[in-house]
C-alpha cells in the first residue's frame, strides 16, 4: 500500500503525535501491574505529596512513587535486591 506524501504528513502533524511520550500514570499502573502498596516511600524516592506501590520481578523488588495530584504520575522509580529484604520479612 503507497501513502501519499501529504497523507502521511497530515498524519504527522496530528496532535497526539506531536505530544510526545505519556507519563505513566496511577490509574494505569494499577490496573496493568499486580503490586503492594507501601506505607512509606523509601528515602531514595520523593517525599512529601507522594505514595509508593512496590512489585516483585527477576529476584527483585520495583518500587513505583506516584504524585498525589493531578492524574497522578510516576515521579520516581528505584530497583532493590530482593535478598537482603527477605531476611527482614520472616
């Protein structure tokens, strides 16, 4: 199939192209990843007008710190070993 030139351009041009990448918001993430939330952000994280879910993968543990305005968007992210951690939940 041959796109026409101003076809494809108008294409281009169009406004949810031209917005760039989405931020990763809550409602989102809540719905597509199995997590737990956390009563605290790690240190790592932002504080303050923030909340943290945490997921386990690979042998690790995935923290996600979401803003508590707006839409809610992914402010933060920090991977931890999951080793050392597993000693502190038995």
């Amino acid at each position: 199939m041959f796109v026409k030139p101003v076809v494809l351009l108008a294409l281009l041009a169009s406004p949810a192209l031209a917005q760039g990448p989405l931020p990763l918001t809550y409602d989102v993430f809540e719905t597509a990843v199995p997590h737990v939330d956390l009563d605290q952000c790690p240190k790592e994280l932002p504080q303050g007008q923030s909340f943290c879910r945490a997921t386990l993968n690979h042998d690790e543990i995935h923290v996600f710190a979401f803003d508590q305005e707006g839409e809610n968007p992914m402010i933060g992210f920090a991977t931890y070993p999951f080793g050392p951690l597993a000693t502190q939940l038995r």
